[in-house]
C-alpha cells in the first residue's frame, strides 16, 4: 500500500462482474484489497447484455457474496437491455433507487466513494451517499451522457428529445460539480467535460486496461486456426466484434478488393454479428473480394486466442463526434497482447497507437486509405511486423496496464480521502 494509509473505499456501479465489460471493477477491486484497503461494492443483480438474470442470481431485497475477497452488495432491478427506451430507463432507475436505499443503508461507512458511470440515474445514489452518509465520490466518466443516449435515438425527436437533453445536461454537470474528483478515458472527453465547466484541476485521465486474465502475449493455437481455416501461410487481418453502423465495416471490404490482386496473401476475416452482416456478405459477393470471408461469433472466452491467431487486427470507427470521445477496448486488448494494428480513427484512439508505435493509423471511412495500409502492412516482414507488437506491450505496461492505472486511482482516493481533493494533481494521461 503506498502512503501508507488504509482507506474504505465503496464502489458504486450498475454494471458489475460477471457481466462482460466491468474493467474498473472486480480487477480494480481486488488489486486495492492486494493493496491493503477495504473495499465493498454496490452493484446490480447481474442481466447485462442479454436483458436476463444470470443463473444462480435472483430478484430480491439484496443479496451478498464475496467475490475474490470482495464483498458485494446486489440490489434489485428490472432487468432489461432491449431498445425500448422506457425499459432502458426503467431499468436505470429501479437500480438507482434501490442502490440509493437499501445499497446505500446496507454498506458499510467508507471514506471515499468511486461512482462509476453510466447510466447518470447513479447520481440519485450518490447524493444519498454523500449527504446522508457524508461519503465524498470520484466520478467515473465511462460514456458521454446525454450525447450517446441522444446519438442512439433513445429520447426520438423534437420536443421530448429537446428536454430531455436539457434536463440531462443539467443533471450530468450537478453530478460533475458535486464530485471530489472525475476521471475520464482519453484526453478528448476531457476537454468536452471542461467546455462544460468542470475544472480542469478535478479531471484526471485514467485509460481503461485490458481484461489481463485473457488478453495476454500467447502462442497460436493451432487446432482454432484449422477449425476457422486461418492460413499461417497468410497475412491475416482479423477483425472480431459487432457489424455496427459504427463500425462500418464496408470500408474494410472495399479497401480489400482494392488490393486483392497486389496481395495476393492478404485475407481480411471478418468474425462476429451484427445488424450490418447480410449488407456486408452482399457486398463482398458484389464486389467479388475473394480475400473476404466471413466466421460466425464466437464466444468471449475465445477472443484471445482469435486475437492471437492475427497477423494484425484492425480496428475502425465512423468519424462522428461521438466516438472521438473513447477509445475501443479493441485498442487495449491489441496492445496487452502486443499484436499490431491497422487504426482507422481520430483523436485519442489514434494518437495511442500513434505514439504506442503498435501499429499504422489511416484515416476512417477512406477506403482509398485504408486499402494503402493494409498493403502496407502485409508487405511487412515478419520480424518487422513482431516489432510492431513488441512495442505496443511495452507501451501498454508502462502507460495503460492495471498496475498503473490502479495506482493512479489509490493516489486520487487517498487524496480525495485526505480531505484535498482539488490538489489532485494536473489533468493528464498517466
């Protein structure tokens, strides 16, 4: 434990392990326990992606269990993760009010509280906990609210959509305001966040890491590689995920049959689902890109030794301003596994492995571009292309990893418990 004192620390988060995604959860938890600190945890009875609680769990009053050494608190909800808007807020809602009573009454008393957002209904908790329970918070900005609830269609049109991104914005920035201190993904969101008024003196950037249980440097498993039919005898250029709007994957298929006669080795797979997929199988039939093919979606489990089994993964998102403001966990789990990348994005996300040295960087939705750093990239030796991945890793462990980012956390809790929260330092990547 560094500065050798012991804090109460409280996590409050609608989203916690088992449910995919949680990286300032269990991992975080558990390395602050390692460290000597006390640490308890506020969550939902787990459903998320599916809409569905999971096996062994239940709706009741509370439950708890200890995961890991962490103790957890799971409160009631209404499970759903659908399109419906009024489901998606009612969902927000009964974990926010059930958080804000029983979770909040049932925890023990802590010296600093770490809120981790979305959805922004976690603010009814907070005030709870820090007004009633006198329990300062560090706020989690993990997605922009209400730009990606209103990007997503959520609140529809006109007038609704109008207020509600009104009373949102209002909401958000009394959260910010009433924070000890507020950490953020990437730099950009940063600079939104102080456009909005949060002092820049309470914003700290802390990037997510991988989930480092899976995503690690392996060797590759030959028996996957012949059940997918991914040739070592080619440059594979894997992409594995969602067939988005956002992803907009047609780039990489264009950009593929550009090259397909100069790279005769190269093979964009494309594994996943999607509300894109039958667009994007047509496509590749129409174009005739043979260096195209298509696996179904793998479980989750299976993504490090997919990610593995690449010669480069690529990695592409839509330049909106939404997505400008984070960075996909594809980034961090290339880097953790040190496998280049083929970029095509702006801002943070490209500055990283820009400057990571993992990897090239093309513009988005350029397919003209793209197609130049594939064939870049596959006409790349071997031990040139190892390099590349060599120094992703090292750039991941000294900047992004768990270690370092968990101990940038325990400075801001001690801090903030300490009672001098504005001193936490200048705003800026670890």
């Amino acid at each position: 434990m560094s500065q050798g004192k012991k804090l109460r620390i409280l996590f409050l988060t609608q989203w916690f392990d088992p449910e995919p995604g949680a990286i300032r959860g269990l991992p975080l938890a558990k390395w602050l326990l390692e460290h000597g600190h006390d640490v308890e945890v506020i969550t939902g009875v787990p459903n998320y992606p599916g809409g569905k609680v999971y096996d062994g769990y239940g709706i009741k009053f509370f439950q708890r269990e200890v995961m890991d050494g962490v103790p957890v608190i799971r409160v009631p909800l209404y499970p759903s993760h659908d399109r419906s808007a009024i489901r998606r807020i009612v969902n927000y809602l009964s974990f926010a009010f059930s958080a804000a009573t029983i979770g909040a009454f049932t925890a023990k008393k802590a010296d600093v509280c770490f809120a981790v957002s979305p959805p922004p209904t976690l603010g009814i908790p907070i005030f709870v906990l820090k007004y009633l329970r006198r329990i300062p918070y560090v706020y989690h900005v993990s997605d922009m609210w209400p730009d990606s609830a209103v990007e997503s269609g959520m609140f529809g049109t006109g007038r609704f959509k109008a207020v509600s991104e009104k009373v949102l914005h209002w909401w958000c920035n009394l959260i910010y305001r009433k924070s000890a201190a507020v950490t953020v993904l990437a730099d950009a969101p940063l600079e939104v966040l102080v456009e909005r008024g949060v002092p820049r003196e309470k914003l700290r950037v802390v990037y997510n890491w991988a989930d480092e249980s899976l995503f690690y440097p392996m060797e590759k498993d030959a028996e996957l590689a012949k059940e997918l039919d991914i040739s070592p005898d080619r440059f594979n250029l894997i992409y594995a995920g969602n067939f988005g709007v956002f992803q907009n994957l047609e780039i990489a298929v264009r950009a593929a049959r550009k090259i397909r006669d100069k790279a005769p080795d190269l093979r964009l797979i494309l594994i996943g689902t999607g509300t894109e997929e039958k667009k994007l199988k047509a496509l590749a039939e129409e174009l005739g890109a043979t260096n195209v093919s298509f696996r179904n979606r793998r479980p989750y489990s299976d993504m490090p030794a997919i990610s593995a089994l690449s010669d480069a993964m690529l990695v592409h998102l839509c330049d909106i301003p939404l997505l400008r403001w984070t960075v996909p966990s594809k980034t961090q789990v290339a880097l953790a596994m040190g496998i280049p990348m083929l970029m095509a994005a702006v801002s943070d996300t490209a500055r990283l492995v820009s400057e990571s040295g993992g990897g090239i960087v093309c513009p988005p939705d350029d397919p003209d571009a793209m197609a130049e750093a594939m064939l870049y990239l596959a006409s790349r030796p071997r031990e040139e292309l190892k390099k590349l991945g060599a120094n992703g890793l090292e750039f991941y462990k000294k900047r992004i990893s768990l270690e370092q980012g968990s101990q940038i956390m325990e400075k801001l809790f001690l801090t903030v418990a300490h009672g001098t929260a504005t001193g936490c330092g200048e705003a800026q990547a670890p």
